[in-house]
C-alpha cells in the first residue's frame, strides 16, 4: 500500500471565531483548539508539511479587516508558527482560492489534505468540496474543527445540528472523516483515515429512517 502523501492545512483559526458574531459554538471552543494545536505539534513532529490559512478583508470590514484583533490568528497557533509552514491568505471559503497553494501542495506531492480549523459549514466545507475536482483526497477532524448557530428565511439549525450533520454529509462522499486520535495514529502509520461512499451512506440511511 503506497503512503498517504498529506499536509496539514489550518484554517483560519483566527480571534474572529472566538467572541462576537462568528464565535464557534460546537464542538466548544477550548476542545477544538486543544485538538487543532495537537495536531500541529504532531505533524511538525512527524514533518507532515503544515500550511496556515487567514481570511482577509479589506480595513474597515465589519469581520475579518486585514491588521484588526480578530482578523489575528489565534495565539496558540501564532506561537507554533515556524519559518517552514505555508502561509496564505483568502477573501473566498475555499482554501485553493488563496495565492500559492495549489502550487504548494504539488511542490511537495501532497496527495491528500487534512482539515482542521473554522469553520465547518463555511471554509472547511468548501475547501473539501474543492479538494475533489483537484483530485486531492481530503480528511476533516470532527473534533478539530467547529460550527455556529445559523438562522435565515431558509430556517434555523443549531451550532451542533450543522456540525453533525455536515460530518455525516462530508463522510459520504467529500471527505474521510475522524477525531484527532484517530487522524495522529493514522499518521504514525503513513495511512489514510476510513471514509464512506455515497451508495453505502444512502443504503445505511434507509435503514436507519425506514419504517
């Protein structure tokens, strides 16, 4: 079995998602951020390469404004940053639409990408959803990423309904799906993490919902 050839990509774990309108609501935010500098650590240990992305705005921005306190990555990641990490930064959700990074996964032959940081139904979502048309195997950490409440015309879903069922949406088909233990053993072994497929996602749910 050929190694799993994977980069850490970090995304934008930023002050913005850590009071004010974007605070993240589930997993709790001390967990997932526990989770994400874990899986930091354990891929400069095991030289897995380490990209970290901002999402940038122009000054002014009622979010996101480029030099604003929110706009700063979080401490615990700002201290972990080291001169061989890829730095980027984006406008859009996908991690791909920054500057440089296509160009950085394939200069270090990256075959699958493993996502933590903000937020699962935004930027983690879109940027696993891209990763397939690129023909990039994507890995999400549940437990290393995080949702917020939503309410619109379209309805409402708490924090923990969004993340949930975006797990189960994104293990179906976009991405492998694990916790952080699961991801650093698998790491260890130079293996990719366990994913579904659509058919048997969908034969699985009719017979949980059926009758």
């Amino acid at each position: 079995m050929t190694a799993t050839r994977r980069a850490l990509v970090v995304v934008d774990v930023q002050n913005e998602y850590v009071d004010g309108p974007l605070e993240v609501q589930h997993p709790p935010r001390e967990e997932s951020l526990a989770n994400i500098t874990r899986a930091i650590d354990v891929a400069v240990e095991l030289d897995v390469p380490v990209l970290v992305l901002q999402h940038e705005l122009p000054e002014g921005s009622p979010v996101f404004a480029v030099g604003s306190k929110g706009w700063e990555l979080h401490p615990e990641v700002e201290r972990r940053l080291r001169p061989e990490f890829g730095r980027a930064s984006k406008v859009h959700g996908s991690a791909f639409s920054a500057d440089g990074v296509t160009e950085w996964l394939a200069d270090r032959q990256v075959d699958t990408i493993t996502i933590v940081g903000y937020m699962t139904n935004n930027c983690d979502l879109a940027t696993a959803a891209d990763a397939e048309t690129r023909g990039i195997a994507a890995e999400v950490l549940s437990d290393a990423t995080g949702a917020i409440h939503l309410a619109n015309e379209a309805g409402s879903a708490s924090a923990e309904q969004v993340h949930t069922t975006l797990m189960v949406l994104l293990n179906s088909n976009f991405a492998a799906v694990g916790t952080t233990d699961d991801w650093v053993e698998a790491a260890r072994a130079g293996t990719a993490l366990p994913k579904s497929d659509l058919g048997t996602s969908a034969l699985q749910g009719r017979e949980r919902f059926s009758g």
